[in-house]
C-alpha cells in the first residue's frame, strides 16, 4: 500500500461518543505535523472522546506517563514490545528497562500493561525465548497490579494463546489489533477475552477477519486505531488519529449488524468497564 502523508478529513461524527482503546499518539505523522491537542479535537469532533495512549517503548512509556497527566481525555498504558524487548535482552538491558516499565505501570492514570506478546513478523528465531521472557513478565506485572493486559500478537496466535492458557491470563486480557480468524476469535471470547478490532476490519481484502467479528459479541469487542498506522478505507495509507475510530465503529455495527448508536453505547460502557473512569 503507497503512503499518502496528508492528513484525512474528520469523518462523520458517531450518534454516540466512544473510546478509542489503542494509538500512539507519540508518534509524528503527516506531511504537516498536527498536535496532540488539535488529534484530540478532531476526534472529540467524530464521536470519540475518550482515547487510551500506549506507550511501548522507554521513550514513549514515559511520554505516556506525563501525557495522561496534561490531557483528561487520556488513559494509558505502558510496556516493552516484543521487538524492543528482544533487542534490549541481546544488548544487556531488558532487565533494567522491564524495572522502569513496572514503575511506570503503577501511576495512577497508567491503566494498562501493554502492549505485549509476541511478533515473529519481526523478530527471528534468535529473538524469540526474549520475547517469550516479557510476554511472561508482562503477564505477571498486570495480574500483580490488577491491571489490564493488551497483547500485541503478530504471526505467533498459537503460542500466544499457549502461554496465556499456562500462565493464567489477566482478569481483564484485550488483544490489540485483534488479526485471528473465526475460530480464534470463538476461543476468546471463551476464555473472557476482550478482541480489539482496528482500521484493517474494514480493509476490502480482509473478509477472514470480518468473519472473525461476527462471530463476536458486542459485549467482547472493543475499537480502536492504533494510530498514526492502519488506517481504515477509504483512508488506507494515510497517517491516522484516533478520529478514524469513528469509521472502524461504523464497519464493525454494520458486520454485527447492530444499530449504530446502540454499538457505539455499548463500546462506551465496555472501555470504561475495562479501564475505569476517566
């Protein structure tokens, strides 16, 4: 897919507010740079109003911290990604960097372990027994705080799934970016999972994964961006924010075939179910 760098129009605004359960908004985007504030806005402007900030590095762990401090609209989450996780193990300094990411976690407006698992997309075989490490202490950081885990799981749905199932998932487990077909999605919602579906439900070549959403009851799905990445069509390849969650919730009633407002609402009361008030 060829990147656009200019920013998409705000789409329509939703019936109801909802929240958008995973960017980064962190990151630098677009031709022209757009604040923080102005990405806020613009998503309060579409219907979502509540935005959860993940921070999945050092650098961007710590902005997460002070960001969910300065802007009410936030809650976060903190963690080390699988990928980072496995360079900071072959450079010497998982240990250190896992110690500050459970410091962080334990702030007051940090809701969220996360995000964390396992991505064999990435990584090679060489990275994998770290990565495998933190998914654990992740999992072990988040059951000790009391504190939602959201999994980021890239080609390894097996054994994410496999340590979950042995270590004992958090009370609360949302995966991130929900990428599972049917049969996965049925086995979660199982287990008490929460699956977060992101621009990529609404990708015209991505029926397995709209299959995947049917099949899951509204009470157990989430909505997010993962913003300024996968941005959902007709936007495709352009730099996203969280107003973009505004079009993924529209796809995601319509597959559930749900009223629009009534999907919105039940979103709403499920994040804040999850993460607790703003």
């Amino acid at each position: 897919m060829a990147r656009d760098g200019s920013w998409p129009p705000v789409p329509e605004a939703l019936p109801a507010p909802i929240v958008d359960n995973h960017c980064h908004l962190e990151y630098p985007a677009g031709d022209e740079p757009t604040s923080v504030e102005t990405r806020l806005a613009q998503a309060a402007d579409a219907g979502v109003t509540r935005v959860v900030q993940i921070g999945c590095d050092l650098e961007s762990a710590r902005w997460t911290a002070d960001a969910v401090t300065r802007f009410p609209q936030l809650l976060g989450g903190v963690a080390l990604h699988p990928n980072d996780a496995a360079v900071l193990a072959a450079e010497g300094r998982y240990d250190e960097a896992f110690a500050e990411i459970a410091v962080l976690a334990r702030g007051e407006r940090i809701r969220v372990v996360g995000e964390t698992g396992l991505d064999t997309f990435r990584t090679g075989p060489e990275g994998h027994d770290a990565q495998v490490r933190a998914f654990r202490d992740h999992i072990a950081l988040a059951k000790e705080l009391g504190k939602p885990l959201q999994i980021h799981d890239r080609d390894a749905h097996a054994e994410v799934i496999e340590i979950l199932l042995a270590d004992g998932a958090p009370d609360v487990t949302v995966f991130h970016c929900f990428s599972g077909h049917a049969a996965m999605a049925r086995l979660a919602v199982a287990e008490g999972w929460y699956l977060s579906f992101a621009g990529t439900v609404t990708f015209k070549n991505n029926d397995p994964l709209r299959a995947a959403a049917a099949v899951t009851p509204a009470s157990r799905m989430l909505v997010e961006t993962d913003a300024p990445f996968l941005t959902p069509h007709p936007h495709r390849g352009k730099p996203g924010s969280p107003a973009m969650a505004a079009i993924t919730a529209r796809t995601l009633a319509g597959v559930l075939g749900m009223d629009l407002e009534a999907f919105c609402t039940q979103i709403w009361d499920t994040s804040h179910d999850l993460y607790g008030a703003w």
